[in-house]
C-alpha cells in the first residue's frame, strides 16, 4: 500500500509528509517547484551523476557547480561561501553514500534563509552523528531506479517536512504524464550518450559536445519527468523491509575487500574511507594510472565505473563559466567503482583482488624497471 511506503518513509527519514514520485529526477524537480525556486542559481557538488544538474535545469534554474571535499566527498561548504552568495538553494547529495557535513550546510542555509535539499539517491540508510539522512532537509529526495540501494527500477519519493511544501509536490507532480514505457529508453540513450562522451571527450575536448549534449537533456524533459507507477509499490515495500539486510551484505563485502586488499599489499592504491554511518553505494578505490586497470577490467567483464567525473564539462564551457573544482576534478581522474550490491558474490571480490594485487604488481615492476634501466 502506498499509504503505509509513506508512514516507512517518514519513519525511516524523520520526515512529516511523503510522496512517491516516478523517478529522483523527477522529485529534485518537483521539489525546487514546490520551494519556489525558479529563475535562480541552484548550488550542487561537482561530482555527481548528470541527472542532479539536469533536474535543476529542467525546474528552469541554472546550476552552480561547486567543488567537492576531499574527506567525504560531499558539498566543500568553504567553497559554498565563497561562491554560493547568490544561490537560491542548494542540494546537497550524499555521494557514493557517503555522509557530508549535512550538519554544517543545515547552519549555512539556515544562516543564509534558502532551503536544504537533501539527494539520498544512493545514501538510503546512512546516519550522521547517529541521525538518518534525508532528515536534515527542507525537502529529501529518494531512489528506487536501477543501481540504487534499493532498486527496484522505477520510483522514488519526495520527503517534506512543510505541509504546504507537500501539497505543492503532489499538485506538481498531478500535471505529469504518467510513465510511459519509450520513455525507459529515452532515459537509457541519453545514459549511454554521457558515456560514450565520457570515453571519447573527457575531459579536453568535451567543450566541443556540451551543447549538444545539453540540448539533448532537456528535450529528455517528457521522457524523464513522469508520475509514480503504482504497480511497483509490492517490491519497494519489500526493498524497505529488506533494507537494513541489503546494507549489512554491502558493508560485508566492503569490509572483506578491505582486508583482503591490505593483505595482498595493493600498495598502489588508497582506499576511500567515508566517515562513520555511511554506507556503500560501490566501493570506492583512488588508483594512480586509473584507466589502464579500468580498461582492463571492463575488458575482462569486471562491474567497475569510474564515476564521477566534474560534471558541468558536461553541460558547459569552462572557458566561458570559469567553473574552478579541482577537488572534484581529480578524484574525477582518480576514483574507482566496484560494485558490492546483491550482482557480485565472494568468488567475483576474490577475482577484484587478484586483479588488484596484479596491477600493484605491474606498477612495482615498471618503478623497478625504470630504477634499474
Ligand atoms: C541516480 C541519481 C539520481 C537520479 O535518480 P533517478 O531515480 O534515476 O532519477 C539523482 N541523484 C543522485 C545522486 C543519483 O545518484
């Protein structure tokens, strides 16, 4: 029943009001509508997936990209003072389900008077300071789409806790279309266009894609803004009900890849330790010559990424909007994603390490070899 998704939500996420929405983008929309925003400066992180700028631009905002920090990967809040004076609000996202200093941005926009939106996309069930996220917020922002935390593909949900800020989400939310299935491979190409630009511009010559590629997303808008279909409401309630397990089983893998990567002396690369009541998305490693072990576990069918690169390359021309992120820059060139969702079993993470420690291996031996020659 959606009623009671609702009451889980609320409960889960200390919110007063829940509506569930066709998709995150979707509710990012609805929420910046809903808020009042419109016409105004929107601050985001960097590194984040390209749907976070392209539900600002669609709400007809503009996004401000503001660098990253390096210890949690969320919001630089120092980089937000100094160029976030004329934001209207600001999203703020729990990365690769890394909790940011969500305390310290509730202090910046109290200060400030604009609203707080909170991105769990990919954070569901995460804490900080012991309290859950999505709790912190004017407004949060659920996923249920492919690769989320609880995935079900298709969904999300819209947390407010204003009433007048919920009746605002459904009233928004009532003149969408509902979710037609074209739109599925609408969204899919527009994905795989981001990608194939990631491989064949990034990041010098993307400048000479971004307004197409800009263009492209906001043709997207009837295809990636729709309501919620209710015929997925058994398996989020069972997704909810499941949600604390599917967490313990990604922490598990986390933690044996953890040791099992200090044990194999992968010295070559440094492991990204996000801060407590954080859970995990993917398992994220910083590795020097990134793209040579990333092609060559793509190549051997390895489920890894190498998200996120700097997005507003995507959108944008430096040249013209000087955006500055080197933060969110370099663990762009850097980062590295395994999955440790419910697709991978022990088996699969004992191969990720033996790739690693081989990589390591090549590494040392080219030092050697380059000492010694
Ligand atoms: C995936 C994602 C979204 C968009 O979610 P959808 O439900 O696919 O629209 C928004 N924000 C973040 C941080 C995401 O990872």
């Amino acid at each position: 029943m959606i009623e009671s998704i609702n009451r889980s939500l609320c409960r889960l996420h200390h919110q007063n009001h829940c509506h569930l929405v066709g998709n995150a983008t979707s509710g990012l929309v609805l929420a910046l509508g809903a808020l009042g925003v419109k016409g105004k400066k929107v601050a985001i992180p960097n590194g984040v997936c390209p749907n976070v700028p392209v539900a600002v631009l669609l709400s007809g905002n503009a996004p401000v990209y503001i660098d990253i920090s390096a210890n949690d990967l969320g919001l630089s809040i120092a980089d937000l003072r100094s160029r976030g004076a004329d934001v209207a609000a600001v999203i703020a996202v729990h990365a690769y389900g890394s909790v940011g200093n969500i305390a310290g941005l509730v202090d910046y926009c109290r200060a400030t008077g604009i609203p707080l939106i909170e991105d769990l996309a990919v954070a569901q069930g995460a804490k900080s300071n012991g309290r859950a996220v999505g709790s912190f917020g004017d407004v949060a922002v659920v996923s249920f789409g492919s690769g989320k935390i609880i995935d079900v593909g298709h969904g999300g949900a819209v947390l407010s806790r204003r009433r007048s800020v919920h009746d605002a989400v459904v009233a928004l939310d009532g003149k969408l279309d509902a979710c037609r299935p074209e739109s599925k491979d609408a969204v899919s190409k527009f994905s795989r266009r981001h990608t194939d630009l990631y491989n064949q511009y990034y990041p010098d010559r993307l400048h000479l894609v971004c307004d197409s590629f800009k263009a492209d997303a906001m043709a997207l808008r009837s295809n990636i803004l729709f309501r919620f279909d209710r015929s997925y409401v058994s398996a989020i309630e069972s997704g909810l009900d499941r949600l604390s397990v599917l967490l313990r089983d990604r922490a598990r893998k986390v933690s044996y890849l953890e040791k099992r990567l200090a044990a194999a002396r992968a010295s070559d690369v440094t492991i990204f330790r996000p801060n407590d009541g954080s859970i995990y998305w993917r398992f994220n490693l910083f590795v020097d010559e990134r793209d040579v072990l990333l092609r060559h576990l793509l190549h051997k069918r390895f489920r890894v990424s190498s998200w996120f690169p700097s997005v507003d390359m995507f959108l944008e021309d430096r040249s013209k909007t000087g955006v500055v992120t080197p933060v969110s820059d370099e663990i762009g060139a850097r980062i590295i994603n395994f999955w440790v969702n419910e697709d991978v079993d022990f088996d699969y993470l004992n191969q990720v390490v033996l790739e690693l420690s081989m990589h390591a291996q090549t590494v040392r031996g080219a030092t050697n070899g380059g000492r010694e020659g």
